[in-house]
C-alpha cells in the first residue's frame, strides 16, 4: 500500500475540522431563522426588542468566536494546503466553500447584521420608547431577511466542504490501493 502524503492528510485534517466549524455556524444561523426569530414573532414590541438586545450584548463570546471565526480561517487553510500541490475538485469546491461564506456568512454579518444590532442596542431602554413598534420595523424585518441569506451562504459553504471531503478520501483511498 502507497503512503498517503503528509499534505493530502493536512488538508483532509483541515477540511474535516472546517466542514465541522461550517456545520456550527450554519446551524447558528439556522437556529435564528427557523426558530428564535418565529418566535419572536409573537412577543410584543418592547419584549421584542428587550429580548434580542440582551441577546446582542452576549452574542460576542467565546462559545460563539471558534465557529464564526474559526470557519472562515480554517476553510482558508483547507483551500490554501489543496492550492500547494492540486487536488483539482477538492481543491475547487474548498475555494468556492471559502469565497461564499466569507462574503454570505462572515462579510454579511459584519457589515449588515452587526451594525442593526448595534443600532437597536443604541435605541435604549425598550420600556422608555416613544415608538417601539418603529424601532422593531426598523429592525426586524431587514434583520431576518439578511440572516436568512448568511443561513443558505453557510449552509452552501457547509455542502461544498462536505463534498470536497469526500473527494478528498476518495483521493486518499486511490493512493492507498496503490501497490
């Protein structure tokens, strides 16, 4: 049996553990979308807004952090250990993996997601609005719609990253059946 190169096992490392961070974060998204947000549906508009502050000021932690940075980093490094020596659709579907979620999962929050929740935190006391209906508008309806975007992004990311695993072991396995 041939020896499986240091490299084809790095990336198989790589993209094992950023298909993982992919999976966590699509599913934190997932989560919002399907869930949190539905539900929120039903509270009114001081619950609303009281509820996805508290929810915005403790976002940013270290539960959080692996899998939304982790994600974007090491599905780099996936790409970026195929591109040394080219592993063609593995290689492919890792840069595709990483281009998407870097703009319709990390970027998107950034630049979209953040700066709504950094607006709704600067309304202020739900309790002392003057109109937080206004405020819950303002917010909620561009919120869900741009989370559902980062949702498919990552999930997109997370189905490239899966399918270039299993091209990778596919490549791992010829390797190994060589005499």
């Amino acid at each position: 049996m041939a020896h499986t190169p240091p490299t084809l096992r790095a990336q198989m490392v790589a993209t094992g553990l950023a298909t993982v961070l992919l999976g966590l974060v699509s599913g934190f998204f997932y989560a919002y979308a399907c869930s949190v947000m539905v539900g929120l549906t039903h509270a009114d508009d001081v619950t609303f807004i009281a509820a996805m502050q508290a929810v915005n000021a403790h976002v940013r932690n270290l539960g959080f952090a692996p899998s939304f940075f982790g994600a974007l980093a090491i599905t780099a490094l996936a790409a970026a250990l195929g591109w040394r020596r080219w592993r063609g659709r593995a290689t492919a579907l890792l840069a595709a993996a990483f281009l998407i979620y870097a703009v319709g999962g990390f970027l998107l929050t950034l630049v979209v997601n953040v700066p709504l929740n950094d607006q709704l935190a600067t309304a202020g006391d739900p309790h002392l609005l003057a109109d937080p209906a206004a405020v819950r508008a303002a917010y909620e309806g561009p919120w869900t719609t741009w989370n559902l975007v980062r949702t498919i992004a990552s999930t997109v990311a997370l189905a490239l990253s899966c399918a270039a695993l299993h091209h990778l072991g596919r490549q791992k396995a010829a390797k190994d059946n060589k005499p």
